[in-house]
C-alpha cells in the first residue's frame, strides 16, 4: 500500500499545530531523525536532502531532453513557413506537441518519483520522515521578467539582463521547484507529517555545525567553513540548515494554522419578477439563470409566456369604429 496514491481507510486529517506539537513533545534526538530538510537548486542535483541523498535527472533523459529541444525549434521554424489548414502543417504541429510532451511527461515522472521518495521512503533506515522542512521559494515572483531601464538623460533603453534571466528563469521551472513542493505537502498530508517553510536566507553560506555565515565558507559545490573547519557537500549542508531551522520552528512554537479565506456565493433576489399585474408594463427582474432557483426559474418562465400569449391576442383581436365617425 503507498500513501502517496491513497489516504488510509479511516484517516482522519489533522492540522499543522497539532502535528508540531507532537513533534515538539520528541527529545532531540528522535526529532532530528525524523526531519528531513530539502534544498533545491537549479544544478545537476535538482534536490538535496539533509541526509546525504541527491535527485537529479538520468543523464539518458537530458541527452533526450536537449535533442527534443532542438527538434522543438526546427519544427516551430518550419510550421512559420507552411500554409495554414495544409496537411503538411498538421503533421508539424503534432511533431511539435510530441516534442513538448516528451518534456512534460519527463518533469512530471521526476516530480512524483522525488516527492514519494522525500515523503514516503524511509531515511537512514529509521522511518519515513515525520518534519520536512522546505525552503519558502516564492517561485512566480524569481520567474519573473527584469523590468525595462530607461536612461533618465538621453531616454534610450538600456540593457537589463533580459536574456540571462531567461536562461535562469527556464533553468528555474526545468528542476520543478513547485510541482515538487505541492506533491510533497499532499503525500505527507496522507501520512500525517508535517511540512513547513523556512526562509532561505544564507542557507548556502551557513555552517550547519556551528551557524558561522561567511560568503567564503562555500566555493561552487564544495562547502568549507571557515570558522570551524567543518568541510562537506554544499548542498548537502544547505539541507542539513535548512532541516536546523524547521527544527528551530518546533521548539519555539511558532507554527501557526493559517485560517481558510471563506467565500460564499450570494444568490441575488429577483425583483418583481412574479409580479401578476405585468400588463400594459415590462416585468423588472434578473434574468433566469444560475443565481435563482429552479422554482423560481419556472415561475418566471411562465408568466412571460402568459405575457406574450395576451400580447397575441390583443393583436388579433377585431377592431370597433365608434358611430358618427
């Protein structure tokens, strides 16, 4: 039985400050085993976690990645060319989609392999992880286009970095940041694990042994601290600060249970709408649809076919002169 297909007979969903105090009643060792902190990052290891383990695509599907994207391009070039509503442009365009659909099965396979994995498996042969503690990206806003500059004196546009932020941007939603994320709070959700969000902010730079944040202590993929000496895989210690600060969260309580924005659809009245006295006068009201009832809906389709059956007769009945005339 997975959980990560679904939810157990009888489950019965609880809330984040529930599970965190749960977890907060664990002594510190049991509570480190069971948290796993996750970094994500836009390199050859698109996810690392706290306990040394890496997920990354196969080197067989960015062979065939890169070959669908060039495929991709060739084909976009050549249906430009064709003449609409053609045969030969209808078999471009469904090249061109298998090509796109290669990509999109491929992010999603990875994004539900990764997030059983980080939810479901068991970590260091102890059990599945009851803390995942995440980075609190906010993705739409780092996939975002650089605003346009503008020199205030000449008023010609300057460079922006429009084309490198491209680059980073579909480096960015190639490793799945959010997909990964949304799959890994709903798989926990099913196993009652608590799944939370911590700032990013020099987690790369901070030593997970001793908290020294120095912009040296790492170099490319290889984390030296500078102050303790503590040496080890710079993401892998990204992960293991990250999982220090979901664990920091816990203990000082500061989960806290968002409250759900409740909507609710007003039904709008009809105004004279079941009038009886419409003759000689137009009946006001809404017209009949979803808002008002089914009731409601007949009523009123009613009355206006009783409104035009008395406009007919009117109409066909004969015309009196008056004497004299």
């Amino acid at each position: 039985f997975s959980y990560a297909h679904a939810a157990p007979e009888g489950f019965t969903p609880r809330d984040d400050a529930e599970l965190a105090y749960e977890l907060n009643n664990l002594s510190e060792a049991e509570l480190k085993l069971s948290t796993l902190g996750i970094d994500r990052n836009v390199k050859d290891n698109c996810v690392a976690t706290s306990d040394g383990r890496f997920f990354r695509l196969e080197p067989i599907q960015k062979v065939r990645l890169t070959r669908k994207e060039i495929g991709a391009k060739r084909h976009q070039k050549r249906l430009s060319r064709q003449v609409k509503g053609s045969k030969n442009r209808a078999k471009t365009r469904a090249r061109l989609a298998a090509k796109h659909e290669y990509r999109s099965n491929v992010s999603r396979d990875f994004s539900h392999q990764t997030s059983h994995s980080l939810a479901c498996k068991p970590a260091n042969d102890f059990r599945a992880p009851l803390l995942l503690v995440l980075e609190g990206l906010k993705i739409a806003n780092m996939v975002r286009r650089p605003k346009a500059k503008q020199d205030p004196v000449t008023g010609q546009w300057l460079k922006n970095g429009a084309k490198q932020k491209a680059g980073l941007n579909k480096s960015i939603l190639k490793s799945c940041w959010g997909s990964i994320a949304t799959q890994v709070k709903y798989k926990s959700f099913r196993r009652s694990a608590l799944v939370l969000s911590v700032p990013a902010a020099y987690s790369s730079q901070e030593c997970s042994k001793c908290s020294h944040t120095q912009p040296e202590n790492r170099f490319e993929q290889r984390f030296i601290c500078k102050s303790c000496g503590h040496m080890a895989h710079a993401d892998a210690n990204a992960g293991k600060v990250i999982a220090n600060r979901g664990i920091k969260a816990v203990r000082d309580q500061k989960v806290i249970v968002k409250a759900c924005k409740r909507t609710a659809y007003k039904r709008r009245k009809p105004k004279e709408c079941l009038d009886t006295e419409f003759l000689g006068r137009e009946p006001s009201g809404v017209p009949v649809d979803a808002r008002v009832s089914h009731g409601e809906a007949q009523a009123i389709s009613m009355l206006q076919q009783m409104k035009q059956e008395v406009l007919i007769a009117k109409s066909d009945a004969p015309t009196t002169t008056p004497p004299g005339v």
